[in-house]
C-alpha cells in the first residue's frame, strides 16, 4: 500500500513538472546536442550538411586568426568588469545597508540599472553618452579636461563597455546586501569594545562572513562576462582595431554573417569548456578563501 501511494505520488509530481521536464528537453538539451553534433560539420544552411570530423577545431586554432585575440579580448574583458562590478556593488550594498528614511526607495533605485542595463535601448544610450561630442566629453570640457575618445581609442574602448556591465551592479549587490544583514551585530559590537577601527572590522569580520556570497557572485559574474555579447555589438561594434571584438561577436559574426554554423558551434563549444575549466579553478581556489558561518571551508 505504502509503495504504491509512494508510486502514485511520483507520477504525481513528474505531471506537475511535465511542462518544465519537456521545455527543457526540446527548448535546451536537444539544441545543446544538436550544436554538438553540429560542431563536427561543414552546416551552413545553404548547402547539404557533411561531417568533417575535427576540422573546425583544427581550423580554430591553427587557422584562425581573429580566434586567439578575440579570446584573449574577452579574457581581459572578464578581469576588468568582474572585480569592478563586484567592488561596487558591494561598496553600494554597505551604503544601503542602513536605517533611514526612504531606504527602501533608495535600494529600488540602485537595482534599476540591473533590469535595464543589458537591453539595446540602453547599450545605444551609452554610445550616445561616450561618443566624441557626447555628454560625458561635454562635462569634462566644462571642467576644463581634455575630452578622452572612449569609443575610438584601442586602449580605452574595452574600458568603456565594461563601465556599462559594471553599472548594471544591481544583482550582486543585492546578494551582497542580503548577506550583511545575515552578520550578526554583536560581532562588531565586541570589535568596537576591543577598539577596532571600521576598516579592521570590514576585514577582519565583514569580508570574510561574506566570502560564500563573494564566490557565488564571482562565478556567475565570470559566466556572464565571458558570454558578453550585447555591449561591444553595439556600443563599439567590435572595434576600433578590434579592441572589443569579444569571442561572442566572433560566433555571432561566423553564425550569422559568414553562415558557419558549424564552425560556430565549434567555438561555443570551446568557449564553454573555458568557462566550465575557470569555474572549477574558482571553486578550487574557494577553499583557501572562502569560510562559512560554521568555522569550515569548502
């Protein structure tokens, strides 16, 4: 009786998550295996499908040679916005977390950029603002500052998009704001009675009770900002020189431009063994850094 109740309950559940189960299955896993298998041919929707075997691997890094600085774009990318963006939001979450009037408006506000940010409305915007005679080079001249070309200077155009993902700061810093509150007062009461100053108490108690929340923010922020597409196609559209041409225009531009949908597969698939090996490297390293509430490590 007990294990047919027990039977009736599973079909139960799975009929319940039958939608989730069969959206997954055709909308996700089987493009994933599909561009796998795609990965090993010549497809390019115009011309019969062949299979080339490693080919396009080879092709990639023997041939290729906007593979490796694109790659290299995108490595670079990754180190300037990810510590960017996680340092200011979380300097934001220490601001916000505190009492106040309006604090809530306030924390509503910050998280707007979050839901706006990664929208073309707001990437166009932004090449608005940075462009040569644009509001940002408009207020340094009122200042008296030499108009800097964001947009147009290889040195400083991947600078330039990757104040766009850190401005979309929203997210991690809610994480970050969610996991202050969870430190208990009493830990910085006794630092106080003990006479350590505000930065030793940030170090010594705020930074490491939030390393958990610091690696779970790392690692999705890495995953993100190596997949970014949005910001350098249309900011800067890959250039100037191809400073910004990250990995993702590359699929894109040999998916959609040159119709290699083989290869770029290939190069999705390369670009998810790079994120999957980094992000092992990050939980691997977590172990020396990251501390939990109990006195134990990962």
């Amino acid at each position: 009786m007990k294990q047919s109740m027990k039977f009736t309950n599973a079909a139960w559940g799975l009929l319940f998550i039958s939608p989730w189960i069969i959206g997954f299955a055709w909308f996700q896993f089987y493009p994933l295996l599909l561009s796998l298998y795609y990965s090993f041919t010549d497809y390019s929707i115009v011309k019969a499908t062949h299979f080339v075997g490693l080919q396009n691997y080879v092709t990639m890094f023997k041939d290729d040679k906007d593979f490796f600085p694109s790659l290299r774009v995108t490595l670079l990318y990754t180190l300037m916005a990810v510590p960017l963006k996680l340092a200011f939001a979380l300097f934001v979450a220490i601001i916000l977390n505190s009492k106040g009037r309006f604090i809530n408006v306030y924390r509503t506000m910050y998280y707007l950029p979050s839901i706006l940010g990664g929208s073309v409305a707001i990437s166009i915007l932004w090449r608005f603002l940075f462009m040569r005679e644009g509001i940002v080079n408009q207020a340094l001249s009122f200042l008296h500052i030499p108009s800097i070309d964001w947009l147009g200077s290889p040195n400083v155009a991947l600078w330039t998009i990757s104040f766009l993902v850190v401005w979309q700061f929203g997210s991690s810093m809610v994480l970050f704001l969610a996991g202050l509150k969870q430190i208990p007062t009493d830990l910085y009461e006794a630092g106080m009675v003990d006479g350590a100053s505000r930065v030793r108490m940030f170090f010594n108690i705020t930074m490491p009770l939030l390393t958990p929340i610091i690696l779970f923010n790392l690692v999705m922020q890495t995953i993100g900002a190596l997949q970014e597409f949005t910001a350098a196609f249309v900011v800067t559209n890959g250039g100037p020189m191809k400073s910004t041409y990250l990995i993702g225009m590359k699929i894109y531009d040999d998916a959609f431009k040159l119709l290699h949908m083989g290869y770029a597969s290939a190069l999705s698939w390369v670009l998810f063994a790079i994120i999957l090996i980094l992000t092992l490297l990050i939980f691997r390293s977590s172990r020396s850094w990251v501390h939990y509430e109990d006195g134990g490590k990962m």
